[in-house]
C-alpha cells in the first residue's frame, strides 16, 4: 500500500481492530472495488459504509451508493459530504458540468471568494507583493488562475499609493474557464475605468501549464516581468504538470513568484479510495467549509459554499486521471519545487491565517478522525521565490 509522510496513520493502520477496514482500503488502492465492498460487508462503522458508497460509485453503482449514503445521512452528526452525496444522487443538485466549462463550479466560487477565508488569503498575498518595489513605472502582473478578478482587483486598487511611481499595469491573465474569465472581465474594467493607472489585462484561456513559453512572452510584449502570481490556483494540476509550468515560468525570470496555497496533501496518495486520501479530503472539505461558514451566510451563500467544497472533494474522493483537478500539496513540496526548478527562495513570511485549525471530522468517529486530528490543516503563503 503506498501511504507517504502519514506515520500517524500507518500506526492506526496496524492496530489490530482496523485490520479488515485497512485491507479494504489496501483492495481501495489497488483498484479493487468488488473486494473492498466483499470485505467491508456486514461492518457497521460509519467509516466502513462511506467507502462502501464510494466505492459503489467507483463501481457505477448508483443505487447501492445511495443506500450507504442513506443510511449516514440519518445520523444525527452526518458529515457534510453525507447530504451533498445524496442530493447528488438523487439528482436534485447537478454537478454535472464540465469542469471548467459550466457555469455553476463559477458561481460558487464567485461567492466563496468573497468570503473570510479568500479574503485573508488575499491579505496575505497583499502584504507580501507590497512589500516589494517593481524598477520601472510599469508594473506587469503574470496571474496564473485568475478566477473571478478580486483579488488581481485588490492589487490593482492600492498600487497607487504603496508605489507611487507606478503609472501604468500590464496583466497577463491565465484561466482555463471561460464563466470566471467572463467574471473577472466584467470585475477589472470597472476598475480599469475608475483607476488613476493605464492598466491593460490580456486573457489567455487555457490550463496554464499548457501555454507554450513563446505564447506567454508574446504576451508580455516585451515588458520584463516583476511578479507571477499563484493564488490557491497550482494546486489544480499533478506534480509533473505544476513542475512544467514553474519551470516556464522560472525561464520568463519573473523579479518574484508568489505562490499561496493550502497546505494539505491530496497529490502524493493519487491512489484511489487510500486511507490518507480520504481522511485528508473528508477533513480538510469540512474544515474549509467550518471556516467558510464561521461567519453569517444568507441561505443563497451557504449553499454556494456546501456545493464548492462537495464539488472539491468529490473530485478528491472519486475522479482519477484528466477529471481529477485537486491536488493540494505540503507546504514543504511547494518550497522543494520552487527551490527545484532553480528559484531562490526567500524567507518564509509566516502568513498563517489564524484560525484554521482542524475541523472535527463527523464522518471519522473511528480511524479517520483519529488520524486527521493529528496532523493541522493550515493556509499559508507557502512559497515566495526570486530569480537571480
Ligand atoms: C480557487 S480559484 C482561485 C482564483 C484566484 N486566483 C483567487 O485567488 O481568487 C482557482 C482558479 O484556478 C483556475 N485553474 C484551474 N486549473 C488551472 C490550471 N491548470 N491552470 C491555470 N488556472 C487553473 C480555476 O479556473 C480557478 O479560476
């Protein structure tokens, strides 16, 4: 069974009482779901039943699936993925658009990034790009992952006074959806109209390690780069593609790349349905969703941010290959990349967001909960580096 940096969970693994559920999970991770479902029958553990519905689903079981996620659903402290599955199910909430292509994954997000979490994210990269003095009176701007523009938006807004001399603001903007690109275009030419600079954006829509290192220097049209920055959007591709795109992006010899990420691991356990995988995704969705949720959310709000995180770790919990799009990683990797592909890293910032502390895990009252509560899910800004 591959299990990487999980020490606390092999010890959990190899106590006596989870032998039939980590041999489940051991079929889980060999792509064996009949075994996992013939193993895992007749257990009663909420645990047990939650990779009995997902491997059902892994098996196009729909039916069966629902029964398991039925039967969670009845428990008075059912995770938030329990409803979310049987809503799914039963077809009352689509999800089935294409991953970037519909509409519905953009409004969610549109509202989650106006939320506490996004905003003291948005903070964080605040206080680390004004901390830097671009040459020139042009500042250019590579965004990897633009999303819905706020937070390129933000930046935009208090260049003028943290760098006076700064008249005029190249963007080159990379997203592969075409609703948030459309969001972020309505966002900055309101701004581009009210601001004092000559800011121009120039959209590329295309997954960012896709565009070729030419099409991105024809872009900046022969400005010098200062900053690329990486919002919560690298986490989005496999280490070979994140490794791909940072080198590009090392090659434009941007002044600093930003990196801001959430510090969790849902990249180097890619096999299915392995018991860090699903411990890691059902913990660190609900503590998104706690956070999220820690402040007043109309109805409208709260439902928009239930189906972001069901969408996010759904995706976690059963897509494999090109449909997979989440893959979180340490803080520790994003630093080995960076450093990997030749940036000088600077000293961490230490931008934690206070208050992200591990949710309880509902669903995990057995092994998972036991696991996840050893190991802290935190945001940070994970990685700043400097071409020579
Ligand atoms: C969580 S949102 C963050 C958006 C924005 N940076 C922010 O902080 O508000 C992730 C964004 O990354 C984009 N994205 C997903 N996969 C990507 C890829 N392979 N290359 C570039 N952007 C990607 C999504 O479309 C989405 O806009």
């Amino acid at each position: 069974m591959k299990l990487n940096h999980c020490s606390p969970y092999l010890d959990v693994l190899n106590s006596s009482n989870q032998d039939v559920v980590s041999k489940a999970i051991s079929a889980g991770v060999g792509g064996n779901y009949k075994k996992v479902l013939e193993l895992l029958h007749g257990n009663v553990s909420s645990d047990a039943t939650f990779l009995r519905g997902l491997s059902s689903l892994k098996l196009g079981d729909h039916s069966k699936a629902k029964t398991e996620f039925e039967i969670l659903k009845g428990q008075p402290d059912a995770h938030f993925l329990i409803p979310a599955f049987v809503d799914h199910l039963n077809g009352t909430k689509s999800e089935s658009e294409k991953m970037y292509g519909g509409s519905a994954f953009s409004d969610h997000f549109a509202v989650a990034s106006t939320r506490n979490l996004f905003r003291d994210m948005y903070q964080a990269v605040d206080n680390t790009l004004s901390s830097f003095t671009p040459d020139g009176d042009t500042f250019t701007l590579m965004d990897v992952g633009i999303g819905t523009g706020v937070q390129v938006d933000r930046v935009i807004k208090w260049i003028p006074k943290a760098w006076p001399q700064v008249k005029a603001v190249k963007v080159i903007a990379i997203d592969p959806s075409p609703s948030l690109i459309e969001k972020a275009k309505i966002q900055l030419e309101r701004t581009m109209k009210e601001s004092p600079l000559d800011v121009s954006v120039t959209f590329i829509e295309s997954l960012a390690q896709n565009v070729s290192e030419e099409r991105l220097r024809e872009a900046l049209e022969g400005n010098a780069l200062d900053v690329v920055n990486a919002c919560a959007s690298i986490h989005h591709m496999p280490q070979s593609d994140k490794l791909i795109l940072l080198k590009k992006l090392k090659n434009l010899a941007p002044k600093i790349l930003v990196v801001t990420d959430a510090d969790s691991d849902h990249e180097s356990t890619l096999a299915d349905l392995s018991f860090e995988l699903v411990a890691n995704a059902t913990s660190f969705y609900s503590t998104v969703l706690q956070y999220l949720l820690s402040e007043p959310a109309s109805k409208e709000e709260e439902d928009h941010l239930r189906a972001f995180c069901f969408f996010d770790a759904r995706n976690v919990l059963l897509e494999t290959g090109k449909s997979r799009i989440e893959y979180h990683t340490t803080a520790q990797n994003w630093v080995h990349y960076l450093s990997s592909v030749g940036f000088r890293l600077l000293p961490p910032r230490n931008e934690w967001i206070n208050g992200l502390t591990p949710g309880r895990a509902q669903l995990g009252k057995d092994f998972i909960h036991t696991a996840v509560s050893e190991r802290p899910i935190n945001f940070q800004l994970v990685a700043t580096g400097r071409t020579e």
